[in-house]
C-alpha cells in the first residue's frame, strides 16, 4: 500500500510567542501521511532534517507496511490471502501474522465475544442503517451473528498455519494501530536514544523521550470543548472514540463501535482515552478492547496495569477518570496544553 503524504517533510523554525516574550517553541522537524484511513504524522525534536527525516522515514514506512500486509480490503494482503483459502484447509502464516492472530483470538475470549475479527457480516448491515436511517430488523443481525465467531478460527503455532471451520473472514483492523506504536516503539529503542520523537495515527499518540507531553481529551460532542489534558513525560494514549464517526438512526445518535457479542452499537459510550507508561510487550492491550468491556471491567482491568489511566465518556458526554495509584501521568481539568 502505498503512503499518501499530506505535506513536504520540513524543518519547523523557532516561533516567537505573542507579545515578543522570550519564551520559544522547540524546533521539530516533521512529516506527515495518511496510513489506515486516518492522518499520521512523526515530530522529532532536536534533530537536523536529515536526521528526522531518517527517522521519520523508518517509522511511516514500517507503518505503510502494517497496513498493507494485514490490510482486509487489499486482495494482496496476507490477510486477503488466508481469508480466501483457510476455510477447510491450513494456511501456512508467517510468525508476526500468526502472533496478531492470536494476540486477537485472545481478546475474544477475554472479553467474552464483544471483540471479535470475524465481524463482517454485521459491517453492511450497519452501514445500511446508517444511509437509510433507519434501524436493522432484528432477524438481520441474528443471521449476521450466525456467520461469525473468532470460535471457528483454529490456529496450530507449531506449523505456523490457521484454517477456517465455517466460511467466516478475519479483519485484525481493531488492533493494528496499537501494533503500529508497538513496533515504533521498538524502533525508537533501538535506533532513537538522543531525540524526543511524537508520533500521531488518528488520535494515537506515542511519546518518545522525557519532555513535557501532553494529550487534550476533547468533548465527542463539541470539538471545542476540553474535559482535562493528560500531561506526562513520556507514554503512550489510545484513543476509541465512537463519536468520532458517530450515526443517527431514527433520530437517536449511536456509537460506530459494535459491541459483537450482541451485534449492536455499544450502549451508553462516546469514548475512551487511555494512557500507559509504555509499549514493551506483544500482548499491548488496545483501547477498542477496553471499550467493549464496558467502563466497570475496563478500568479494574487498568487498575492492575502499572502506570496506567484513563477517561470514560458516557453517552450523554460525562467524564469519568481513572488514575492508577501508581501513574505518573497527571489529569489537568479544562486546560489545554496546545
């Protein structure tokens, strides 16, 4: 899949603030793309435009890879390919698609089926009702809910190979920008050490380096409105926003995030921001996940992550934070950093 840049890679200069006062804005080279559907961008601080383009080449085109080779809807996508053939016979895999795989099948059982891949039976469906405005009859989701279940996908991790026990398709899109900051993060590990590094995907962001960093948690009902910001040194927030793509059926207002164990849009949700300290583990938890715990589970499940935090919004637009005891990060109520 190709990248699509939205602006030339530049060196931003020094900016002065209002007013002449001494107070200047680093300098930051960045580049920016659309990757997965949504904007991407890569700031790096302190470095001259060969070094962060260098940097910012590696992280975009690792992103661009991601998206392409795991993509649902490229008919050359790994993806693609094992959807075609895994029903009825095995489908050898390569180790980073069979550990996605499994990463995802993990998530449907923790979450007891409200996350699950083989959703694309239900997608038309909801988008149907979203033109038409009207809501999906009920024998409509029952039958989509009968096509699917991540039950009937069968790995064996010793071949490296995965086949289908019912015509059902797998799209790992759920989790594939969580994967795009873990494997940034290793990057920036590996090769980074003297830079700060923000990178964006959607309203991603991933915090590289001690600097004062901070993420406005906006109102999924007002774009102007600020609950609070999330200020840290470094970390990572995931954002799942079922506002941001909202719909309207028969004049009620609901969440594009389908709870797939019922086949419905998640009840009482607009969105959910979380922050952790760090990405260092294959099995990241993504925020789609949380989400379709629901907000009780959710936050007891954060309460045993380290360092983490979050902000519930219901759907009628009221906040709840949670802040694990031993976090770092600090909620700001109503004051934007930028």
């Amino acid at each position: 899949m190709t990248r699509i840049k939205l602006s030339l890679p530049l060196l931003l200069s020094l900016a002065m603030l209002a007013g002449g006062c001494g107070n200047k804005e680093e300098p930051a080279y960045r580049q920016s793309a659309f990757i997965m559907n949504v904007p991407a961008e890569v700031k790096v601080y302190g470095a001259g435009e060969a070094e962060g383009k260098k940097i910012a080449d590696s992280i975009l085109d690792e992103w661009t890879r991601i998206s392409g080779e795991f993509s649902y809807t490229d008919p050359a996508s790994i993806t693609s390919v094992v959807n075609k053939k895994a029903y009825g016979e095995w489908v050898t895999v390569d180790e980073e698609f069979l550990g996605l795989l499994m990463l995802s099948l993990d998530y449907y059982r923790l979450t007891g089926g409200a996350f699950d891949i083989t959703f694309a039976p239900l997608w038309p469906i909801w988008k149907e009702a979203a033109s038409t405005k009207k809501m999906p009859a009920r024998e409509e989701i029952a039958k989509a809910l009968s096509n699917m279940g991540s039950n009937y996908v069968q790995v064996d991790p010793s071949r490296k190979a995965v086949r289908f026990l019912a015509p059902v398709q797998i799209n790992m899109g759920g989790i594939l920008r969580g994967y795009c900051f873990l494997r940034a993060a290793r990057i920036l590990r590996e090769s980074v050490p003297a830079y700060a590094v923000e990178l964006k995907l959607g309203g991603n962001m991933l915090a590289y380096g001690k600097k004062d960093w901070g993420y406005p948690v906006r109102d999924p009902f007002d774009k102007d409105k600020v609950f609070g910001n999330f200020a840290f040194e470094d970390g990572v927030v995931m954002s799942s926003s079922g506002r941001e793509h909202f719909v309207q059926i028969e004049g009620r207002l609901y969440s594009h995030i389908l709870d797939l164990k019922t086949g419905y849009p998640l009840k009482d949700f607009s969105s959910l921001v979380v922050y952790f300290p760090r990405l260092e583990s294959e099995n990241f938890l993504s925020s789609a996940v949380l989400a379709v715990m629901g907000r009780e589970k959710a936050f007891t499940l954060l309460s045993r992550m380290k360092g983490s935090a979050a902000v519930w919004i219901d759907g009628s637009g009221k906040e709840t934070v949670f802040i694990n005891e031993a976090s770092s990060v600090r909620w700001e109520k109503e004051k934007a950093l930028f």
